[in-house]
C-alpha cells in the first residue's frame, strides 16, 4: 500500500484482518470483508452508526463470515485489489479534511464509496441506509465548519438527505456562542421526549402566538425540562407544517457570553449582536436554559444586564426566545420583575407519575442497553421506579430513575454480567444513599423481628408492642408520608439512647443523631435545625439529612426543652421538611425522631413501660397521665405515638371527670371505655378524642340539664341516643 500513515486503532484491526486472512483458505490475501469484519468485531462507534443507519449487524457479520462470499481480484503479495482501491480512497479523503492519518472511519466511507465491492452489497441487503451512514461517519469531522441554522458543509455526495432548507450565513456571533439544537437532533444526538406529547405542542401553541409568543418551561429540577426541548427539535424535523419545518432552536450560553468579558459594555456588545441576528432571520429561536440567570448577567456598574437588553427586543417581537427555570427561581428572579415576567409565557411542567416514569425508561432503555452492552428487562425498570420512590424524596422522575439505571447498568457492566440484575440495583443504592439494603430488599419483616428480639430485655410487652408496630409502619412502602414518624419515651436517658442506637444501626447503618433539650445552647441549636439564615455548617441537620435522608433523630430531656425550642421542632416536624444555608428543602418523612425523657431524674421514680418496673401493672402508681408534663404538652398531644391505650384511658377520665362537674346526664357505653388497642390504631387516636369532644359539647348546646343521653360507638362514628 505504499509509506502511508495509518491512526493506531487502524493498525491493530489491520493485524486482525491478518489473522482472518490466514484462517480462510480461499482467500490469498487481505481482502474488504476481513478488515470490515474486524472493525465490526472491535469499534462500537461504528457498530452504533450502523444500527443508527437501520442495519442488523449480527446478520451482517454472519454474511460476511460466510464462504460464499464473492471472492475480490488478485493483488499485491498481501492485499486484495479492491482493498488497495479502497486505501488510496481513504487517504484522499483524509488529506480533503486536512488530517495526518487515515482513520478508521474514513476507511468504511472509502468502502461505502466503491459500491462495486461485496460488503457495500451485503450493507444494501440489509437495507443499511448508505447516505445516512457516511454523514454519520463524517459529521464529526466537518462540524467546526459548519454554520449555525445552515447545511453542514460536507464535500459533494457527502449530505444528509434531508437537511435543513435554510442557508444562514455570517452569523459570527450566534455560530461562536450558540449550539444549533435542531441539528443535533438531526445527527442523532438526542433521545424522543417520550411521554412529553402534551408539553411539546403546548411549546408549539405558544410559539404560533401573536403575541407573548415566548414560552418559558417552569418545573422542579430533574422532571426534563431541556428533554423537552430536544424533543420539540426533534418534533420539528417530522413536521409537515410550514410554520416549523424551516425552524432552527439555537441555544444560547449565557455563561459564555460573558466570560472573557474585561472592558465595560463589551457583553452588551455581543448580547445586542445576537439579537440582531436573530432578528434578522424569522425562522431562528433562542433557548435560554436557567433563564433566570439573565437577571443581573453582565450588569456592572454604569452597564444594564441581560435582561434589559433582552426585554425591548421581546417587547417588539423582534425574536423568540424559549427559556426552562426551576419554580423557585421563576419567582424569585422573573417574576419580581414585571416587565421581563409579561414578555414571557409560563409552562408549567409536572413530574411525569409512575406509570408514565415506567413507560419513559423502558422506551429509552434500548439507549443504556447499547451503552453497557446489557440486556436490561421491565421487571428491573419497575424495581428502579418503586425504589426511586420510596427512598429518593429530594429529587424528581425522570431524572432520579434514570440515575439508578445508568449506574446500576455500569455495575453490572464492569462485573461482567450481561443483564441488570436486582443485585447490581441494590449495590448501587446502597453506596449512593447508604441505606441498608435489607430496608428494601424485601426483608423488612425478617429485620423487625430481630431488632424485637434485641428490645425484649429492655421494654416490656406492652410498650415493646406498641413500638414494633410503629416501626412497621416507618418502613412500610405503602403510602406517601410527609411527616416523620415519630416516638415518645420516659425512661433512663441512657437505655433510650442505646434503644437509639440498635434501631439506627439496624434499619441505616449509622449512629443516631441526638440533641439534648435540656442544654441551655440548644436554643440556639433548635434555631440552628430550622436553618433560618443559618450561616453553612456540615454539623447541622440539614446537612447531616442531605447527606443521608435517612435517621433516626433523638431529641433528649423534651421535658425541660424552653417553648421556643418546641415551637420549632413541633414545626419542623408539622412541615416534614428541613431548609439549610441556601434555602434547599430537604425532606424529613424519612426519618424518625424519637423523643425522650429522663422519668428517673426528674422524679426518682421507676420509667414507664421499661422492665423491672414494679408499679408499672398497678394504676394507683401509673404515672402516664403526667406524660405531657414529662416531654412538653405539644410533642405530647400531637405526637403521642406510643402508650396509646393508657392515653385513651386517661382521656376517658378526663370526659367523667367533665361531665361529672357539668352535672350532665351523660353515660359513654363500655365498648367506647374499652376500646382495644387494635381499633385504636384503625384511626388515629387524636381522630377519636376530637369525634368524641364534638358529641359531648353538642349536648352542652343543648343546655338541656334534665335530659338524658348515651354515646355508642357504630362503624367508626360517635352517635348520641
């Protein structure tokens, strides 16, 4: 073949179309089907062209391998002449592009070229899609040259056939700042924004406005506001309406129009530039991802910022413009600004539910199936969503799902393994979250019974089994809870925190973390967990809980907290939700926060519900009615999870003891005084109090004090006879 200069990754697979010459017996020299044979076996890039391209390179491979295949003219000592013809091809196409050595991929466009040789028919065969192939091989060679909106400016022969219709020339600026978003989609780059058909055309409608014919995408972070905009790129391309099928979406980089920036006014040089070409051709729209971030761009003193050079030129109608921001910065930086707010028309983008979650990952799967090179079934699909959606409550779908895949597939990838399996799923969530995996690996059941074995010395059966229950329902996966769970208890401060300690090493693999009410620091500490201009501390909660969203949380000696202190936890808790330094919220409906109180030392007598507690059993020593007082009146009322029968006891002799000073002709019927702790936990107890407060003041309403009445208790509901 002459002193030719070939890229490494050509010589290798030359050494294999070698070693497959040397194996055929009827071939006598390096022939097109042995070096095409050894690029399919050894470069995935061109693997995924092809696939791009409609062909089925397993069948292709197979035909290639077989004896019958035509065999090419003779040669030189090694090679075939075609495949000389195919080299010299390849090398005039290298210097074309002005590069030193030829390249694999310019040496399967010099094949696809001499369509007179056996694997461009055996591609044709299987309908590969020749054109589509060779623009494919060479777009990433000539993109440098290309000019934004306009054709790519490849060598005749060498073009899509269907490219864009427009030819924009001398856009310098839009070309250097810009990405032309349309192209891309037309070169492969982007995957459907499945189940977003709605959001799309909502876009589209906005854009055939008239007026306030700039739609902005508004949504939490991770639901696929820019998904959607490739998709419209996408939705472009197909479109046989003459409105958009010219319509070229550029986006616009706000952070690099302003780097580099050294001498006033020279962003607002580039930005009224921009503007101008934009302006000057009707079929071009800006995009603006975190649109927010023109407010105050560029502005130095004695200039004005982006948004005010952007404002006049939306006012006229002079461009388009399609902006995606988060809800909070929408409020934040747009809407404060009336001007800028009426310019633009807000879209608002939800998470996509289960269901749909479920549909946009197994229709994009096949993408991080080529990617891993695994097979990647429904069933895992599903398991990635429901795991998202149980442990994964600061972050939204898609995006949250689509990370557990494409890291769960790179697990399973570099193990070896040719599908995902629910280990690699498990592994993976396990070091992102640190959250054992037995917690949803479907050994919740099998977990709890441990921890009770582990419990039995240190509660006894009735507090034990209140307990158990409610740490069942901490980590049931059904229902979507907001609030944390929470846990009241009196007893020894140390037994609590070891209690603390097996249940938080048990269910998360940590420590808990624990607050002492009783220091006098701890106000400021309380002020501290609720993060209100609280200066970054890796200490504070909110930290600790973005760090791992799942603890368990003690809060020591409630009894002696100041209401201050209580007022924030009791809101924190009611807003199941904790902001730090930057105001991001982080949810707490993971957590669990169990409220202690030190019983021993406050009175010097035995705890309620531990063992060896010789007046536990007898009512005339029970101390639970002095409860509220132990760990504050509001935990106790709103929180008061644990030791629910003795409370319904206690509220029942509250009522006699009201209708008895009220002078009421009043009897409350043995099923209500009696009620077990199962139909107790049926309803929320606080439910039941307020139903049977409700009954009662009607007869005060009454003001008949010679009537008699009864209260019975019938499916749930308090009924006066």
């Amino acid at each position: 073949m002459g002193e030719k200069i070939f890229d490494s990754s050509f010589e290798s697979l030359l050494e294999i179309a070698s070693e497959y010459s040397q194996n055929d017996t009827k071939a006598n020299y390096i022939e097109t089907k042995h070096l095409f044979r050894a690029i399919l076996n050894n470069n995935h890039k061109i693997i995924e062209y092809i696939q791009q391209c409609s062909g089925n390179v397993s069948k292709i491979i197979s035909n290639i391998e077989q004896e019958s295949i035509i065999k090419e003219e003779n040669g030189n000592e090694q090679f075939s002449f075609t495949f000389e013809q195919i080299i010299e091809t390849a090398e005039k196409e290298t210097k074309c592009i002005g590069l030193e050595k030829i390249t694999t991929e310019l040496i399967v466009v010099a094949i696809m070229k001499h369509k007179n040789n056996e694997v461009f028919r055996i591609l044709s065969e299987h309908k590969t899609n020749s054109d589509r192939l060779n623009f494919l091989l060479l777009k990433d060679y000539y993109n440098g040259q290309r000019i934004v909106g306009g054709k790519v400016q490849f060598p005749k022969g060498y073009k899509e056939k269907k490219t864009l219709s427009n030819n924009i020339k001398n856009l310098k600026t839009l070309n250097k700042y810009g990405k032309d978003i349309t192209l891309n989609a037309q070169l492969g780059k982007y995957t459907p924004a499945y189940e977003r058909d709605n959001e799309i055309q909502r876009v589209l409608q906005v854009l055939s406005r008239k007026s306030k014919n700039n739609p902005v995408l508004v949504g939490e972070p991770g639901v696929g506001k820019t998904a959607i905009v490739e998709g419209i790129a996408l939705e472009i391309l197909k479109s046989k309406n003459s409105k958009f099928k010219d319509l070229n979406i550029i986006s616009l980089d706000i952070g690099s129009l302003i780097a580099g920036t050294k001498y006033r006014g020279e962003f607002e040089e580039r930005l009224t530039q921009i503007i101008q070409e934009a302006s000057s051709l009707k079929n071009v729209v800006l995009f603006i991802d975190e649109i927010h971030m023109i407010v105050g761009a560029g502005g130095v003193e004695g200039t004005v910022d982006a948004a005010n050079i952007l404002k006049p030129a939306l006012a006229r109608g002079d461009f388009q413009l399609i902006g995606a921001t988060t809800t909070k910065e929408y409020k934040t930086y747009i809407e404060k600004d009336l001007a800028l707010e009426r310019r633009f028309h807000p879209i608002k983008i939800d998470e996509p539910s289960l269901e749909s979650t479920n549909k946009i990952l197994i229709k994009a799967k096949k993408n991080y199936e080529n990617h891993h090179k695994i097979k990647i079934n429904e069933r895992e699909i599903r398991e990635i969503i429901n795991i998202s959606n149980e442990f994964i409550k600061n972050r939204q779908f898609p995006d949250k799902a689509f990370d557990i895949l494409d890291e769960a597939a790179a697990v399973a990838s570099l193990e070896g393994d040719k599908e995902l399996l629910e280990k690699h799923i498990f592994y993976t969530f396990e070091n992102i979250f640190g959250v054992t995996s037995d917690l949803y690996n479907k050994k919740t059941y099998r977990l709890i019974q441990n921890i009770k074995h582990e419990l039995i010395e240190i509660f006894d059966q009735v507090a034990l089994n209140q307990i158990i229950n409610i740490l069942k329902k901490y980590n049931s996966p059904f229902g979507k809870r907001v609030e944390p769970t929470t846990l009241n208890l009196s007893g020894n401060s140390e037994t609590i925190e070891d209690f603390s300690t097996i249940i938080s090493e048990k269910l998360h693999g940590k420590d808990p973390i624990i607050i002492n009410a009783a220091s006098k620091l701890e106000e400021a500490t309380a002020y501290n967990i609720y993060n209100q201009n609280y200066s970054i501390n890796k200490s504070s909660l909110a930290e600790r809980i973005k760090q791992s969203p799942y603890r368990v949380i003690v809060i020591r000696n409630i009894g002696f907290a100041s209401n201050q202190f209580l007022d924030y936890i009791v809101t924190l808790i009611k807003e199941g939700k904790i902001k730090d330094a930057n105001d991001n919220y982080f949810t707490l409906s993971n957590c669990l926060f169990v409220f202690a109180t030190d019983y021993e030392s406050q009175h010097g007598t035995k705890a309620i519900g531990f063992v060896n507690n010789e007046h536990h059993n007898n009512p005339a020593h029970d101390n639970n009615n002095r409860l509220p007082e132990l760990i504050g009146s509001m935990i106790y009322l709103r929180y008061s999870d644990i030791y629910i029968q003795k409370r319904w006891n206690s509220f029942i002799e509250q009522i006699n003891y009201v209708i008895t000073a009220e002078n009421l002709n009043v009897k409350i019927r043995k099923n209500i005084k009696f009620l077990s702790e199962e139909d107790l936990t049926q309803i929320d107890i606080r439910t039941y109090e307020g139903r049977l407060q409700e009954k009662l003041d009607q007869i005060l309403l009454l003001n008949d004090l010679n009537g008699s009445y009864e209260i019975d208790l019938k499916d749930k509901e308090f009924i006066v006879i």
